[in-house]
C-alpha cells in the first residue's frame, strides 16, 4: 500500500490543543500536557510575553491533513544555562515531539528547520537544547544530524539527572 502524506508545518490551532497533548502524554505527566496546552492556548489568545513563566512560548506543529503529528516550542532559554551562552541573543528549542508512529520521516527535521528560520527573522543568534537522558536512543543522534554540538550537562529542576546541553550556532 502506497502511503500518502501531505505534512504542513504551521502554527497550532485551538482544535491542535487535544491532539498535541495525546503526543506528549507518550512521554510526560498529565501535568506537562496540560502546561503545555495552556501555553499554547496563551500564544493563540496573544496573552504569551517574555515576563510570563512560559518564557515566551511559541510553537508550531506538523500536521498530516487535519491532525497534529508534531510539536516543537522556541523559548528564551533558562538563565542556569548562561553559561554556554556564546552571543547576544540566545533561544531555545524547549519541547520537541512526534507522534511514534510518523518518527523518523523527516518531521523532526522539519520542524527544527522551521524553528531555526523563525529564530532567525526574531534576531536569535544561537539555540540551545536540553535534553534528559531517558532521550538518549531516541533523541541524541537525531540533534547531532541536524546540526547541533554537544557543549556540555546541565542539572534536571530536582537535580537528580543531567541533560544533555546542545547547541548550534545561526
Ligand atoms: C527525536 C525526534 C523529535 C526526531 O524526529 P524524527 O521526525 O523522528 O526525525 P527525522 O526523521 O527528521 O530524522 C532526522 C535524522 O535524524 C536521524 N534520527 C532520528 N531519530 C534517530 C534516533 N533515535 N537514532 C539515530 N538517528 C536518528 C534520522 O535517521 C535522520 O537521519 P538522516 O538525515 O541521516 O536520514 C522524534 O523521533 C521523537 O519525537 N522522538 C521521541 C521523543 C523525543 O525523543 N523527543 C526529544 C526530546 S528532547
């Protein structure tokens, strides 16, 4: 059977919000999927601003025809990670996830690309991306191939684990 996908990458709609959550829900708690959905809610009503304890959420999503496969957020990077801050104007790609079963079709690749050309238009000068270990099988290579450099660890909220810091350079 011949497989046909049309994927749009775009910003969230409200109608998004339950089809983003069912995706993160495969990797965080209820308490992330809902966070998250309010963010998003927040950026769809323009109540999202660099004071808010989203840090300024934004997000887009692939979608294959009316469904929401993918979702990524561009954020003002947590100030503990100064430290690999490089330039002027540093952001951060803070969530990033495809449903397991449109993984490793290039939809990841898309949306960081999509990430990256926005960052670029709003002045951002470098990402960084925090990555927990329970990410290393699924997610580590996949920022190594599109483009970013491992810098160094940075500790969970808990400081029970260590991220993997990642950075590229725009
Ligand atoms: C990690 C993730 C976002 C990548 O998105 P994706 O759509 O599956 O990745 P793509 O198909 O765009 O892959 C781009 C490249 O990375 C490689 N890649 C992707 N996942 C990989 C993995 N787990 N191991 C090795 N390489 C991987 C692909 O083979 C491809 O390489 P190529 O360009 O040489 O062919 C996605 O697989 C996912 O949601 N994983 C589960 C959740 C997760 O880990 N999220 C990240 C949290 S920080």
């Amino acid at each position: 059977m011949i497989k046909h996908m049309t994927i749009t990458i775009d910003k969230p709609k409200k109608e998004d919000i339950k089809d983003i959550q069912d995706i993160l829900r495969e990797w965080r708690t209820e308490e992330d999927a809902n966070m998250y959905g309010k963010a998003i809610l927040d950026e769809i009503e323009g109540k999202t601003t660099e004071e808010t304890i989203y840090r300024n959420m934004r997000f887009w999503t692939a979608k294959n025809d009316d469904k929401a496969i993918g979702i990524i957020c561009l954020c003002e990077p947590l100030p503990k990670l100064s430290p690999f801050f490089k330039s002027e104007k540093p952001g951060a790609i803070q969530i990033l996830y495809i449903h397991n079963q449109w993984r490793h079709q290039g939809i990841g690749r898309k949306l960081v690309s999509t990430v990256e050309s926005e960052a670029r238009n709003q002045g951002y000068t470098e990402l960084i991306v925090r990555s927990a270990p329970v990410y290393e099988t699924t997610a580590w290579v996949f920022y190594d191939k599109v483009g970013y450099q491992r810098v160094g660890t940075s500790p969970t909220k808990d400081g029970t684990e260590m991220m993997q810091v990642f950075y590229k350079k725009l």
